[in-house]
C-alpha cells in the first residue's frame, strides 16, 4: 500500500487564502521582517491548520458547579473511559485556561504510530474532522466500506478529503487521509440497504490517529466541547446579570447558552433562527445546560421587527429594548432600540 501523507496540506477557498495573505504578507508586515520570515510565518500557519488542535477544549457549565468540582468529575468519567479501551493505567490530563476562567482543555496526544489495516472504510471529510477530535463514526458519515463488512469486523477509516467517494463504494482511490482503526458497530447492508437512514455509532474507533477522549454521553449538563474562539466571543459581550440580550443568527446554540451561563442564567436571551430543526437543537442545548433564560424562535432575523401588531408571527417584535445584539462574529456592546 502506498504510504500517504498524515498531513495533507489545507486547501482553502480563494477569498478566505487571500484574506489570510493579506494579513501575513500585507505592506507592513513585509516591511517589519521581510518577505521570507512573513512568507515562513504564513506557510506554518496553512501547516497548523492541516493538524487537529493540540488541545481539547471544553466549556464548563459554571452556573451549575464551580470548574474545580467539573474538573474532577470529569477526570473521573474519562479515566473510566480510557480504562475500557486499556488495561493500563491511564492518566487523564486536565489543566484550567490560564486566562478563562471556565474553560479546561485537554492535551490531544499525535499523530499516533496505528499501522493501516487492508480493510478500509471511508467517511466524509465533516466525520474525518469529528473522528481526529476523539469522535467515534456514526452511521450517516459513512460513504464506503467493505462488500463484505460484518459487525465486529476490525477495519482502517480513511477520510475522503475532496467529497468524490460514491456513496456505498466498496473502495476508493481517490484523495484520502487515514484517521486511524476501529471496530464496525453495524452490517455493511444496515448502513447502505436500509429502508430508513442508519443512526448510531458504525465505527468505534479504537485506535485513532490521534489521542483525544469522545464526549458522547460525559457530563452533558456540564460540560460542552466549543472551540475557544467561540467562548472568547461571550467573554469580550460581557452579559450581566439581569440584562435582556437578542442572538440573531444563533445555531446551533454554543455561545447563546454561554452567554445565558456568563449570565448565571438570569435575565433573556431572545435566540433567532430561521430554520426549524436548527432552533430545535438550540432549545434542546439548553435544556440539556439547564438554562432557562433562553427564547428561542424559529424565525429569519432580517423579518423579525414588525410594525404592524396584527402581523405578528413566531419571534417577530413590534418594540423591544436589548442591551446587547449579537450577530455571528459581530459584538454590539451599545444600548439597540429594534423597533
């Protein structure tokens, strides 16, 4: 078998590659250190952006517990969980941010020397990021596998880098990237000849590329797995207790219910969103938190003020007064009048 690349090199759409340029190797930045250090400076970044995260970072509900008391907790469920996969005793790094102050993150150990298997298996490119950040493989990811595949079968999972693997393929040669072993949960027939769509866990990955512990079922009214950027945005708002805040593109609810927490889940978060089944998971995130602070409404944020009463539809306002309006990476921290 030819020996692939762990770390293809990032491809990224042209306008995000030229935003990115015109930050690293702008006028000044060329000016400052010359163009070689500015061009090295931007090559490690596409090289960082190829490799998962070296940390693990999780959220902690700290409206419901103090982070130390988390922090035990979920040392404790993890080290459980390491133990089932090992026989060996298992060490289960925690470390508090230095800065944040309900944020824990987690060391994520690779890439890992996991010999490839002939029999492969291949999910899309959004479960091939999953699996490398400690996910196992559930059924809908799942795009080829073996003619013959049987539950219990131990197979390689290799993720299809540029979306041209056949749904049902019995193999593919196409750009891949191996993401480690594991064992099939289901039938080869269960996933691809079912008359309803496969749910579940197909592939329990045992021994993954990468190092990082699954968060399926540990801690979920305690803990939430959010990539730091993300709980950096609820910090820099600021919510205050008591204050009634507008999210106007909200799903799939992260920083709504960590805006509720910072909170202490006291006061209104009016949560916005215009497809249905996506404002269900922002309620379902925070009835899983416990947050009871937060309005969700299945509605398109642009349609949302109405000056007509009789109009008034799921999530529409005639006059309401937020102390802070939110909008995907945009932070208005001014008194808004949305009338």
């Amino acid at each position: 078998m030819e020996e692939m690349s762990v770390f293809p090199r990032i491809s990224l759409k042209p306008e995000v590659s030229n935003y990115l340029k015109g930050v690293y190797l702008n006028k000044e930045v060329l000016a400052a250190v010359g163009h070689q250090e500015a061009e090295c400076r931007f090559q490690k970044l596409l090289t960082c952006l190829s490799h998962p995260p070296s940390y693990t970072c999780v959220r902690v509900n700290t409206h419901l517990a103090p982070l130390e008391e988390i922090r035990h907790k979920l040392g404790e469920e993890l080290k459980k969980q390491q133990m089932c996969r090992s026989s060996e005793d298992v060490q289960v790094q925690i470390f508090p941010h230095p800065r944040i102050p309900d944020v824990l993150l987690l060391p994520v150990i690779g890439p890992r020397p996991v010999k490839q298997l002939s029999s492969e298996l291949v999910v899309g490119a959004q479960c091939g990021n999953a699996v490398l950040r400690g996910a196992h493989v559930f059924a809908p990811g799942i795009i080829a596998s073996p003619k013959y595949m049987k539950r219990g079968d131990v197979v390689s999972v290799f993720s299809d880098l540029e979306g041209k693997c056949t749904r049902a393929a019995t193999s593919f040669e196409g750009k891949k990237v191996f993401v480690g072993n594991g064992v099939a949960q289901m039938d080869r027939s269960s996933i691809f000849c079912s008359d309803k769509p496969a749910k579940g866990i197909g592939v329990q990955m045992m021994e993954p590329l990468y190092q990082s512990p699954s968060f399926d079922g540990v801690l979920p009214s305690l803990a939430f797995l959010q990539n730091l950027p993300s709980v950096v945005v609820g910090h820099v708002l600021g919510p205050r207790p008591g204050e009634r805040i507008l999210d106007m593109c909200a799903a799939p609810g992260g920083k709504t219910c960590h805006i509720a927490a910072l909170m202490g889940d006291q006061g209104e978060v009016v949560a916005l969103e215009r497809i249905r089944n996506k404002m269900d998971k922002i309620r379902q995130n925070a009835k899983l938190l416990h947050l009871h602070s937060i309005k969700a409404y299945c509605c398109n944020s642009i349609q949302a003020v109405s000056n007509d009463p009789a109009q008034e539809t799921e999530g529409t306002m005639t006059s309401s007064l937020f102390i802070h309006i939110f909008l995907n990476k945009l932070v208005c921290k001014k008194t808004s009048q949305c009338s």
